[in-house]
C-alpha cells in the first residue's frame, strides 16, 4: 500500500459547556497520511494545540471499532461522514485529498445537548430503554434455549435490527430530530422474537411516549436516517413499529 | 495467609455443595443492603441487573456515556457453552478440561469446573432475554469451532457476539434502573476504595463531566472494570479501557494475580504507522474457514495471488496437524512471530503473514452448487456463490478490514500479525470472586481467575456473565449476610473524608506539574517498553532493563507532564493522566512478576525456558503457583503464593500436534 501525505483546513465547533454559545474555530493540520483513521488526525491536532498550550478538541470515543456507538461528528453535513454504512472512527483519510476543507460539528438536536465541543449528551437514548427497551426476565427464569425454536429469517431480521449501535446519527441527519430509527431498532429487534410477545404492546406505547417526552421530533419518513445509519438499519423497521403501534392501539383492553 | 475458599468435595460437587450451604439474606433485609459496580460490561451489567432483581440497593458506575458501550461490545467471535448441540462429545467436563489445559495449568480447578457448569445457563439467560444468536433452518441455535478445542461449541451472532450479549445484559440493566432497583452513574470513573474497620465501604468517584469528586457508600464494592492491555499503549483494547479501579484496590490491599499473563491476540491487523492509536482484531472465529501462510521464500515481495501453492508455507498445518489452524493464541501468536523474525514475514513492514480465504470460498461455493442442484457452473460461479456464503458469516469483519486497510479481502488474503488483548492477570479473588480486601470483589476480565496463563477463544465472554449471572448472586449473600446489621455509613465518615482528599491531591499535584509533554507521547513510551521487553518473548535482561526505563519514565512523567484545561470541566486529558499514571505502576508490576515467573506457560514465553521445538517449557516443581502480590509501598511488593493442585486434570507438556 502507498501512503500519501495531505495538508487540511478543519473548521472545528468549540463550545466550552452546554451554556457557551458555540462557535467555529479554524485549524491547519498538516502531514497527514492517508492511512490514518479520521480520529487519529484528530489527535494529531489535539497533540499540536497541546505542545502550543492551547485547549485540545474534546470528542466522545472508544473502541475505534465501529461498535460502541461512541463517536459522533457532523461531518460536512452528513453524520460519521462521507462514507456509507460507516462510524466517524472507521472513516480513513483515504476519503480526502490534499487541500480540503472539512467542517466538524457535534450532533445537534434538542435532546442531545452538547456537553462540550463535539461531545452530546444522549442519556435520552437510555431512558428510552428504560421505557420498556427488554424482556422481563429475570435471571435463572430460562428454559433450555433450543426447546423454542425460531425461524432463522425471524432471528436473522431481529439481529439486523439489534446491530443498531445508539450512537444517534439517526437523530443527527433527520430534520425533525427524530429518534424513530433508533427507536424501531429497539421494537423490531424484540417483537420479532417469540420471547418479545409478552410485552410486545405495553413496550412500543411506552417507548414511544418517551420518545415524545424527552423532545425528540416525529418522524415524517424522509429516510435521512437510514442513508446515514453506520448499521443500516433500514426504514422498514419504522413501518414495522407503526403497525406494532396502531395494532397495540386497535386491541388494547384498557 | 491466602485463603482461596474452595469448597472440599469432589470436583464435580463443589459447587452444588457451596450453594447447598451458604448464607442467605432474606428479602427485607435485602432492601437495606446497598452494592456498589464499577463497570458495565458483560460482568458489571449482569451482576448490576441479577443484583437488583434480587432485591438490593444497586449503584452501577461507567465511564462511558452509556453503560452499553462498555469494551465486552467489540467482542466478536462468540461465547462458549457446554450444551452438546452438536452431539459431537462435548460435556461439562470437555470444557472444563480443554480450559484448564488452554491455560497452560495455571488456573484453579474448582473456579474453571464451575464455570463449565454454568456455561449452558448462560446461553438459557441470554436466550431468554432476546440474545438474537445465530440460527439453522430448523430454527435451532448454531455452533462454531473455536481455537483449542476439537468441538463445536461457540455460539454466536455474526461477528458482533460481544453487541448482542452485552445489550442483552444492559437491557435487563435498564429494566432494573426504571424499576428503581439500580442508580446509573455514567461519564463517572472511580478513583479510590473507602475502606473502613478493614472492610471495602464505598468509592470516591470523579464526575466527569463536572470534575467534581463524589463520595458513594456501599455495603460492598464489585469492581468489573475490566483488562488492562492498554498497558501496552497499542492493543485490542477501547481507548479508554484502563487498570485504575483495580489499581486503586491493589493499592489499598487487594492482592494482584499474575500480572504477567497477557493474551497476545494472532489474528489483528498490522501497526500501520507511528500515528496508530489502537489496534484492530480481526476475530479468532476467520481461523474457522481461513488458513494463515507465509511464502517459503525469505523476502519474498511478490503479490500474494502470485505466488504459487507450492510455495506457501502454512505454517500452523505443518507444525500443529491435529489442530492446524485452530490452535491456541498464544500458540498461533508465538508462530507467526517466529516466521516474521526469520524473515518471511509479508507486507510493507514484513511484520506480518496472510490469512487466506480462497480455499473457503471456492469450498463453500461448490457446497452452493450441490446444494442447489446446479449443471456446467464456471468456475466465476463457483467462487461468486462461494463469497455469498463467505459474506454471510463473516462480512462485518472483511467489512471492517477494507475500510481500515482499503484492501479487499474476498480477492487478496487479509495481512495479520499478533497484538495485545486480553489479560487473563487481574486482582486475585478466591472462590467467591472476593479480593483480598474483605467486601471487596472483583468479576470478569479484571480479575485473575478462570484462564490461567492463557485464555481460549470465546471464554471471556462466557466467564464475564457467568461471574454476573450465576456466581456472584450466591456468593455475595455469604458475606452481606453477615452485614445486615450494618447501617448505611453516612459519607461523612473520616474515611470518606480522608479518601476524598487523597484522590484531590492527587489531582492537584498532576495539573501543577505544568511540565511539556503530553499524556499521549508518555503512554506511548510507555508501551513500547512494555512490548519490546514484556511482550510475546521476554527474557532476564530485559526484564530487569524495563524495570529501570519504567521507574525512569515515571519520575518524568510526574515532573514533566502537561495537562491542559482545568480540574472542575469535561477535561479528557486529565481523565487520560489519571489512568497512565496507574498504567505506569501497574508495568512495574507487570515486569517484575514476569521476572520472577521463569518459567515458560501460555501467553507468558520466557526465552530462557523452551523445548527444543521453540514451544513453552513449563516447570511445574517450582511454579505451579499463582502469583499473588502485596503492595508495600512505591516500587515494593511481597508475593504470596497460592498453589495450585490438579486432582482432575494432570498437567501434562501441552501438545497441538
């Protein structure tokens, strides 16, 4: 593999707490090699202002992998970036040639308020767990696993909806703020699955109503979320919860 | 003066024995009783949520700013159980015996025997609890094969095992937070143990986002904060895996378990350049279908397609045929190190070897063909059906390697070298998962139990929920039982107090050193030293030299340091400073044990002790022992020895071939 060398001008949103105004900061890295990762130029920066005695860059991140949902940048525009079916942390220089602009910006959205540069505070994603995001079962309930047999597509469907990794990319790109992917992620993911039946009404009135109270928007099907989404998470699973909703609604005994 | 609890009794009974017997805690009592959890990964989560079911006052602790995205998310390959699905011969005792030997015979017999028996409840539990594991036509649970053994018993979701598991956990976590059972304290990282009258009593935790200090009491602390393999600056590990709750607990008493062994990983992706900040597995399960070669010419600098049959070496069938590919990591990682410095090693830096999937592709593809009845397929067809099959099982993971490395690996094989992963090393607990600190108890990776000196595939996973799930919900009542009488110790305590200040000091004295280099130029240091001289091969002279440079490195790290920013914000620099500083004592440790271990078992290779064959040379006589060590202050340690005694499975000079 060749490695290339490339000199950017980032513009970077700095807010020192969630009461700072904000603004944009301009930045020049250079030597950057295109085999690095997208945060690795990151450090190099934060490296840079740190040996200049100026205040590094904070952002969220942790696995590197493309897994833990961690990382969140607005980049140019689009959340994670360029790339498709991609986190911030797995996106490679290789995407940029030598003289490009890049505009860096956190999530923005009510319900994630930034906490500090590009770092969000999405503790609403855990609330709306909390509203009915499982299966109440407690531990040493379990039957012998293979006496409830499920048919593989069910598994394999409930599986691609599970992938989702709750970084909020989806609430990021939508116009409304809406957090119906994320959300559908988590109803499909469970009602999908024989285990899921029990609670399959009292969890999508519940979970959505949360949704609702922690400010996020509604969604009108624009599908920016999906285009986004690092785990293609596709909008079927929001067609899946509107009718796991209105049949919860049409034969609710209460 | 280690007293490791193991109930008496055959092997197979000591644990029905132990429950059987212990101490119970009646449910009105259990709602007085208040536990503290660092860390929510496989471990933390399971135990916060069985703990909260069960009645008591949990207080769960991350780092993160989620539990869910604590590190036990990026496992991939899957999680072992002793079910026998397969109906190839596995059992309870296979997998208690394939661990133990694994582990060079370095792990305690008792603990690795109960872990097999819960294994097949873990799978139950997560079932249960909408785990979406991968499945057959027939709608039953499917198996893979995983290093170091000749059954099929991993389970698995695609190659995000780790994900489906741990959002299992952090639901049922979730489910007991709404239910007011357990206080989620996330961005909070714990920075001391409040020990009172002897006893672990609470935490001093630092909120990260404020900076400011908290004091939490508990009738008793978990600490499940995992491994502490970014030791080595570069490994497996998320950026901010770290060693310091555990570290604080072995200073404040709690012993240390062979800090040495650590798990060197074979199959990761290779350093790319000076600006790496972490590395990539690429997971043990590509072993299944992949086979690993180097050319059998030295400096061979042909492409890999190029080179002909004929003059690949697949290096692990030649040496080890009984398990070719799948042998052990400590095995697999020691060979590909041992044909990379002998000069066949491929790729820009020749620190690396090829883990080839054209074999698998044209098999599975003709399977397609049999399977589909197809007539006169070319060969394209062949191989086009052959990567469907390939995408399927394991396309996240060649995902993943293109877009790190921008090669594509269903055309050229995938370029692997070992890197640092997991520490089977960890704060020695007995039986019951409790330290040496009484009230005090460690689970999953960051204690030392269950690998011994090496851990195999897809165990980690089993042993963090198995500690969570069904170990601790018994054990614990052995000790609070004892403690129901205990009220809750106002926070104002002297020992709050005095613990508070010192974790301030502390944090004062680092931000006044306003010295020139940053955390990230001394961690990197740091880990060089470490991989250089306590790596996959150590030796007398280095160990003794990593030991000066690692004191040296830490005067300069507390004279010269820069942090910028202020104490009382979201100050990540200063969260980082907090953990190498501890990395750096905890190296110390890490070289001094591998000095005194000279000895060569699982992922600890001294060079002075090997066969003829280059395999590792165990000597049973005089370290058939777990290293368990005292901290006595700044560079002093007293080791106390706990040995091991095989009743079950006899040690015997492991053999892969």
């Amino acid at each position: 593999m060749s490695s290339n060398t490339m000199n950017l001008t980032l513009k970077v949103w700095k807010q020192k707490n969630s009461q700072d105004t904000g603004h944009f900061e301009t930045y020049q890295v250079k030597n950057i090699s295109d085999e690095m990762s997208f945060l690795e130029m990151f450090d190099v920066l934060n490296e840079e202002l740190i040996a200049e005695g100026k205040e590094p860059i904070t952002f969220d991140h942790d696995c590197r992998e493309g897994i833990c949902g961690a990382c969140s940048m607005y980049i140019d525009g689009k959340p994670h970036g360029p790339w498709l079916a991609n986190t911030t942390c797995q996106l490679h220089m290789r995407a940029y040639k030598d003289g490009d602009t890049i505009v860096v910006e956190p999530w923005r959205a009510n319900a994630f308020p930034v906490i500090k540069d590009l770092m969000v505070d999405r503790t609403a994603f855990d609330r709306i767990i909390q509203a009915g995001g499982y299966i109440s079962v407690n531990t040493g309930n379990a039957q012998d696993a293979n006496n409830l047999p499920i048919e593989k597509q069910l598994a394999d469907d409930s599986f691609a909806a599970a992938a989702c990794i709750g970084c909020g990319a989806c609430v990021a790109a939508c116009k409304n703020s809406s957090a119906m992917l994320f959300l559908s992620a988590k109803v499909s993911h469970l009602a999908l699955l024989p285990q899921g039946e029990p609670e399959r009404k009292i969890r999508v009135t519940n979970m959505l109503a949360q949704m609702d109270k922690e400010g996020f928007g509604a969604c009108t099907n624009t599908g920016a979320c999906e285009a986004v989404c690092p785990k293609e998470i596709s909008l079927t699973n929001i067609s899946r919860l509107n009718k796991e909703y209105l049949l919860a609604g049409l034969t609710s005994e209460k | 003066m280690l007293n490791s609890k193991i109930p008496s009794g055959p092997l197979d009974q000591k644990w029905t024995e132990f429950k059987g017997h212990c101490k119970l805690v009646n449910p009105a009592n259990k709602r007085k009783l208040e536990i503290i959890i660092v860390g929510t990964g496989l471990a933390g989560a399971s135990a916060a949520s069985s703990l909260g079911e069960l009645g008591y006052k949990v207080k769960a602790f991350c780092f993160q700013d989620s539990p869910r995205r604590a590190h036990s998310i990026a496992a991939q390959g899957g999680i072992n159980a002793a079910k026998n699905y397969q109906n190839d011969g596995d059992s309870v005792f296979r997998l208690f015996y394939d661990t133990i030997k694994g582990g060079d015979y370095r792990a305690r017999e008792a603990n690795v025997h109960r872990l097999a028996e819960v294994s097949g409840n873990i799978i139950d539990q997560c079932v249960a609890a909408g785990v979406p594991f991968a499945r057959e036509y027939g709608g039953l649970l499917s198996n893979r094969s995983f290093g170091g053994t000749q059954v099929q018993r991993t389970f698995y979701a695609a190659g995000q095992t780790g994900q489906q598991l741990l959002i299992g956990a952090y639901q049922s976590l979730e489910r007991q937070v709404a239910l007011g059972n357990v206080t989620m304290y996330s961005r909070h990282e714990m920075l001391d143990i409040v020990k009172i009258d002897g006893k672990a009593r609470g935490i001093i935790a630092r909120n990260l986002v404020t900076g400011k200090l908290e004091r939490h009491f508990g009738h008793a602390v978990l600490l499940c904060s995992g491994g502490y393999g970014n030791v080595f600056y570069l490994s497996t590990n998320a950026m901010g895996s770290n060693v310091t709750a555990a570290w604080k607990a072995h200073l404040k008493g709690a012993f240390f378990g062979n800090p040495c062994f650590t798990q060197i990983h074979p199959t990761c992706i290779p350093v790319s350049g000076d600006h790496q900040s972490k590395l990539t597995l690429m997971s043990e399960s590509l072993r299944n279908d992949g086979r690993i070669w180097v050319p059998k010419k030295q400096n061979d600098t042909r492409r890999p397609n190029e080179i002909p049959e004929e003059e690949r070496d697949y290096y692990l069938e030649r040496r080890y045929p009984a398990f070719g590919n799948l042998v052990p990591r400590d095995v697999a990682s020691r060979a590909a190190k041992e044909r990379c410095d002998a000069g066949y090693g491929v790729g820009t830096s020749k620190q690396a070897v090829y883990l080839d999937y054209a074999d698998a592709i044209h098999r599975y593809g003709k399977g397609e063909v049999n399977k589909r009845n197809l007539e006169n397929v070319s060969e394209e067809e062949v191989i086009r059906l052959g990567k469907e099959v390939v995408k399927e099982k394991y396309g996240n993971l060649f995902d993943m390697y293109e877009k790190i490395t921008g090669e594509n690996p269903y055309e050229v094989p995938m370029r692997i070298y070992p890197a640092v992963h997991y520490t089977m090393g960890g704060l020695w607990v007995d039986y019951e998962l409790m330290t040496s600190v009484q009230g005090l108890y460690c689970l999953g990776e960051a204690n030392f139990s269950d690998h011994g000196a090496n851990r195999l595939g897809a165990s980690a996973l089993m042993q963090g929920l198995a500690d969570g799930y069904f170990v601790i919900p018994y054990t614990i009542g052995n000790y609070l039982a004892d403690e129901i009488m205990t009220k809750a110790i106002p926070t104002d305590h002297p020992a709050f107090v005095e613990a508070e200040k010192e974790v301030a000091d502390r944090i004062n004295r680092l931000m006044n050193i306003k010295g020139k280099q940053s955390v990230e130029s001394l961690h990197k240091r740091l880990g060089k030293i470490m991989w250089d001289k306590c790596g996959m091969a150590r030796n007398e002279a280095g160990l003794k030299e990593a030991i000066v440079e690692i004191q040296a490195l830490r005067k300069e790290f507390w004279s010269d340091l820069r942090i910028p920013g202020t104490i009382e914000e979201m100050n990540p620099e200063l969260d980082k400073a907090n953990r190498v500083a501890d990395f750096i004592e905890l190296g110390e440790l890490m070289c001094l044990d591998a000095l005194n271990r000279r000895e060569s078992c699982g992922g600890h290779f001294r060079e002075e002790s090997q066969t003829e064959e280059g395999e590792a040379k165990r000597n049973d006589d005089e370290f058939s022992y777990v290293a368990a060590w005292e901290y006595k202050g700044e560079h002093q340690w007293e080791l106390h020895k706990e040995a091991l005694n095989f009743e079950v499975a006899k040690p015997t000079q492991r053999s892969y071939k």
